[in-house]
C-alpha cells in the first residue's frame, strides 16, 4: 500500500496489504521473505529518485519534475493494484519509491525558493502537517476497505487530480533567472502577483530589474556544477558531509522505532494514530525553535533528544509496556521534528545552482539509513541491547554534526558558492547584506509578500 511518508515505515495497511498477498501469490514457507523485500524495493526507489530527480530539477526546473513525479505516482501506485505477479507488483513499487522522492523534493524547493524569510518555516511545517494527516486517514481506509488492491487504488488515483493541478504551480523565478528564462520568469511574476490582488506592483517590474539584481548571480550560473562539486569544494564538502550524518541518523533511527511498533504490546491501528498525532505538537514546538533559536540548535537538540530516548529503552524493562511506549512515541516526535527542519535546512544551505541536488544527496542517505536498519536489528540475536546502542549512538553522531554548519535563521537564500564562502568569513561577525543582495532576495517576492496561494 502506498504510505507516502518521509521514510516509508510499516504501516498497519501495509501489513494488512503483505498479508492478502502473501496469500495470493502463495508467499509462505521459504518464499515468505519476498514479502519484506517489496519494502526494500520501495526503498531502492526513493534511494535512486533522491539522486537521479534531484539532478534533472537543477537542470530542467522544479515544475517539470513535479508534474512527471505525479505522474508516475498516480500511474505505478494504481498499476500496482492490478499486479498480476510478485515481480511485477515489485518493479512497479520502486516506481513508487521515486515517484515519491520526485514529489518531496521539487515541493520543498519550490516552498523555499518562493516564499520570503520569514514565512520558510511556517509553510515548511504546514506542508509537513500534511503528512501527519496522511497518517490519521490511512489507518481508517485500511480499516474501511480490507481488500489490498482496492486500497492501493483507492490512495493513488487522486494522485493524477494532483498532476492537473500541478500545472498551476508557478516555476521558481530563482531558478528561470539563473537558466537564462527571464521574459516567462517575470510573466510569472506578474501572473502570480494578479492572483494575490497585485497586478499593478507586478506590472511595474521590468526584465531589466531582475537581470540587474541577479546580474552576479547570472554570470556565474553560466558554470556549470554537478553532484562532484558537492564533495570537491571545500565549503560545499563540510555542508555536505554533517547533512548526510544528519539525514542518515534521523531516518537510521526512525525506521528503528517504526520496525519496534509490534514490540509494545498495543493495537497496530491505535499506534498509529498515536504515532501520527505526536507530529501535531512536535511539529509546532520545531517551527518556534527554528524562528526563534535557529536551524542548526533545532536539529542538533531535537537528534540528541531522540538518541536519548532510544539508549534510555535499555534500561526499562521489557515489561513495562506504557512507558517503554511514552519513550518510544517521543522519540519519534522529535524525529519527526528533525524531518521538518532538515528538509527546510538544507534547503536554505545549499546556493540555487546546486540546491536540489544537494536536497537529492540529503534523501539518499536518508534512505540508507531506512534500509540499514533492518539489518541492525538483526544484532540484536547476538545481544538484546545492541541495536539501540548502535541506533542511539549514531543518533548523537548526527546530531553533533549539526553543530558544524552555518545558521541560516533570517539570511537570504545563498545563490552561488561565493556566497556560501562568504557566510563562512563572517560567521563571528553581524552579516551585513549588500543592498543589492537585499534587492536580488526581494524582488522576485515582493508582488507575492506573505501568502502565496500557487506554491
């Protein structure tokens, strides 16, 4: 069953689903464990679209590779539900996996590069608190309909409702700029400042003025950068290195508590209303913590917490269910924080050129981190302890990495390397923007201040 969360957990209908199949395709004795490698597919998916769509967004814009990603969602998720064989239900699963990497990416960049400073963290962890709906209403579904293929269908057909309406969303003005796009960039601009009431201001700005504004921008975007220079540049290296320690722990450690939802005891489907609704206050502590003490703080505590909370399950009892639960279930809130501000984090890190490759390289290690912690638990054979020391362990390596990237709490987006570089010069001192760094950041939003309806 299609989950569409940050990291693919088991949920309860996908449980359900493996079991109506297992059933049908005759997946028992030895073959049985073909059932746990259709998850691995679905991961394999969202590993190989984290790399490969985050590329081709840099390359081709935000808008097409939305468009495509819900597309290809809609088409392999309701495909999925007419699945003749095992393979064939696999292949179209890792088509799922992508698609949806496709979709998470391209809104998170779209969300960043439209909206002005103040409103980033707002609209992240509202689009974020879709997701914790997502897990609300899918726990019902599953319970309405049983049958697996007409739930399959019935969560990834609207996904084609959502490739029509994508047409609707504006391209990123950044990105049209910097590709050389300004006459479209600036009928967007105009479009978009008509639907927010502001057809005269937009009217105003000519293609002079964002060329001007962006002139450093645009003549360095005529270089041209690939996922190497993540790792061959200095600056872009150390942002690189602490972002995958980051999105490896939190999504290592995330699927280590959603493999242990069996363990406490409960109803399948309770957990996972409790295991949604925690998003709702942790989500809305994380959005004050990141306006007001900063990203990186943010995500250093909220990883360091979470690490807590896995190492302190080895010191309660096995039969104290409730509170190895309450252990649990935190845990996972502040996961769920570090989610939310790593997908607006290194968004914010990452100069326009490079970004959604950048947020690509993020999501692959995030996947890895789902995938491997499977094989942790299998550790725990050896000794019961050893998979939280191991998950809690690297829990606080990510979190400790945090502390070695740039604040990015009310700076403007970086459009080039230099401006990475200059972030690194003048971290002990108060930034002082250059008026025309101001303009650059302004100017693109200024027709669409606040509330941006299309993004």
């Amino acid at each position: 069953m299609e989950r569409g969360g940050h990291n693919g957990e088991m949920s309860p209908q996908r449980r359900q689903g493996e079991a109506h199949a297992a059933a049908e395709w005759d997946l028992v004795c030895e073959s049985n464990k073909l059932k746990e490698m259709a998850q691995s597919v679905y991961m394999a998916g969202t590993l190989v679209g984290g790399i490969v769509l985050g590329d081709l967004s840099d390359r081709f814009g935000r808008k097409p590779i939305l468009s495509c990603s819900y597309l290809l969602l809609a088409a392999s998720g309701s495909g999925a539900a007419f699945s003749p064989t095992l393979s064939t239900y696999m292949v179209l699963r890792f088509l799922c996996g992508a698609s949806i990497s496709g979709v998470t990416l391209s809104t998170v960049i779209l969300n960043v590069e439209w909206m002005s400073i103040q409103m980033r963290a707002i609209m992240a962890t509202a689009i974020g608190y879709f997701y914790s709906f997502g897990q609300f209403i899918l726990p019902g579904l599953a319970y309405i309909i049983p049958q697996w293929r007409w739930l399959q269908l019935t969560v990834s057909a609207p996904f084609f409702a959502f490739f029509l309406l994508s047409w609707w969303v504006p391209e990123s003005i950044r990105w049209m700029v910097l590709s050389g796009k300004t006459p479209k960039a600036l009928k967007i601009l105009q479009w978009v400042a008509a639907l927010n009431g502001k057809k005269k201001e937009g009217e105003k700005i000519r293609p002079e003025e964002l060329i001007h504004n962006l002139q450093k921008e645009i003549s360095l975007a005529n270089v041209k950068y690939s996922i190497v220079d993540l790792f061959r540049i200095p600056i872009l290296c150390r942002v690189t290195f602490c972002l995958m320690l980051a999105w490896f722990s939190t999504g290592f450690a995330y699927y280590s508590l959603a493999l242990s939802v069996g363990e406490f005891g409960f109803n399948l489907y309770l957990l996972q209303l409790v295991f949604g609704g925690v998003d709702i206050p942790a989500k809305f502590v994380s959005i004050l913590s990141m306006t007001y003490l900063g990203r990186h703080i943010t995500l250093a505590t909220t990883l360091v917490l979470a690490g807590g909370s896995i190492l302190a399950l080895i010191f309660v009892p096995s039969d104290f269910l409730t509170l190895r639960t309450v252990l649990a279930v935190f845990g996972k809130g502040c996961l769920s924080s570090s989610f939310t501000c790593l997908f607006l984090y290194t968004s914010e890190l990452y100069p326009t050129v490079l970004r959604q490759t950048g947020m690509g390289i993020g999501n692959v290690f995030s996947r890895i981190g789902s995938m491997t912690a499977p094989l942790v638990k299998i550790t725990e054979e050896l000794h019961p302890f050893a998979p939280n020391i191991i998950f809690g362990t690297a829990t606080f390596l990510g979190g400790s990495a945090a502390f070695f990237l740039p604040e990015t709490l009310n700076q403007p987006l970086p459009e080039t390397i230099e401006d990475m570089k200059n972030w690194s010069r003048q971290k002990k001192e108060p930034r002082q923007e250059p008026e025309e760094e101001k303009t650059s950041q302004r100017i693109p939003l200024q027709t669409c201040r606040g509330d941006l309806g299309p993004s």
